[in-house]
C-alpha cells in the first residue's frame, strides 16, 4: 500500500499528464461528461505536487531510520514557497533537524528562521523552532541570543514535558554562568516539575542537582 502511495506522490506531475490526455480524448471521442474527471484529478495532483509535495511520505522514512531516504525526499522540492503553510513549517524544520545532524549549525538556524518567517500560527511549531534557536546559539557560545530564544520558546509553548525541561536546563545553566543563582534555581525547578522521560534529559536534570546543593542560599 505505500509502495503505491509513494508511486503516485513522487510521479504526480507525469500522472496529472497522463489523465489530463485521458480527458481530452475522452471529451472528443465520447463525452465531456465524462472527460472532465480525469481532467479535474490532474489538476489536483498538480497543486497537491506544489502544495504538498513529498513530505507527507515522510513519517514513514523517519520511523524506519531511513535518514538519507528522508533527505533525497526533501531535496525534492524545489519550490518551498508555494508549499501549505503547515507543510512548510515542516519542510523547513525537517531540513534543519537534518543539517544539525550533520553539524551544520548556521544551516540549521537558517532554516528554522525561514520557518518562523513564513507566519505559521502553530504554537508548537514556534516554540519547538524557538528552542532548537535557542540550542544552537547556546552551542555556538551565544549566551544572549540562547537565553532570549529559550525564553521565547517557554512563552510560546512547548509540546511536551521533554521539550520543557530541555529548555529549562538550558535556561537554568546559562543562569549558573552568569552567576545568577536565584535564577538558575528558579529555571531547574521549572525543569524538575515538567517530568522529564527521556533519559538523557532526566541525567543532566540528575547532574544539575549536584550544582544546586553546592548553592549557597
């Protein structure tokens, strides 16, 4: 079934084609009544190639691991302005999930500000884009930029506890380098109260908590 479904959306442009001749010849040699259904589904296919593009094959690829048939799908589309703007924040924020991957950090930052520019209303949209600007610039060693991105990305909401606490440790270490304790214990404690699940983030949640006892106050 998705071997088909992959068929059609990556040859939609050839199949639109295909029925919009079916169409015609239908309508001269038959009936037009029956020559504008092929029609009408190739123009569908047309604006669903411009609008959608691949990605909605996309999950598939990403629960399989398939990383590099993930990224041949994305360099697929080649108009991303005229993707449906929930579409296009995806498009863009796959891509820069792909160039962190390969350590590409000002590609990554690129993309995720194309996404946030684009005007999406998504709330977990922006506040995931948010924090992976805010991590980036905390990578790069930008503790301004990362404390005023982690903090818009806590404003703007984030769509689970991991994401949560991720921005809060975050947020509570650039605290613990400015020497600002009050906050970096008020940020660890938001952090701890999200209820991590992921173990790597409920580690460094564990690791903190040494920093704090050392705290004086």
């Amino acid at each position: 079934m998705f071997a088909l479904r992959r068929f059609i959306v990556m040859n939609r442009l050839l199949l639109a084609v295909v029925l919009l001749a079916s169409g015609f010849l239908l309508g001269f040699k038959v009936t037009w009544w029956l020559g504008w259904l092929p029609m009408f589904i190739a123009v569908l296919m047309v604006v669903a190639h411009f609008m959608i593009g691949p990605i909605t094959l996309m999950q598939r690829y990403v629960e399989e691991g398939n990383v590099e048939g993930a990224q041949q799908l994305i360099k697929r589309v080649k108009y991303p302005n005229l993707l449906y703007k929930p579409i296009r924040s995806a498009y863009y924020m796959l891509k820069a999930n792909f160039s962190t991957m390969n350590e590409d950090l000002d590609a990554a930052e690129a993309e995720l500000r194309k996404g946030l520019e684009s005007g999406v209303g998504d709330k977990d949209f922006q506040g995931t884009a948010l924090l992976q600007l805010g991590s980036i610039a905390y990578r790069k060693g930008n503790m301004k930029e990362a404390y005023e991105q982690l903090r818009k990305a806590v404003q703007a909401g984030l769509p689970d506890p991991d994401s949560n606490a991720t921005a809060f440790l975050q947020l509570a270490s650039i605290c613990l380098q400015r020497r600002d304790y009050k906050g970096s214990k008020f940020y660890y404690a938001k952090a701890k109260a999200a209820k991590p699940k992921n173990e790597q983030i409920v580690e460094q949640l564990n690791e903190m908590k040494k920093y704090m006892a050392r705290i004086p106050g």
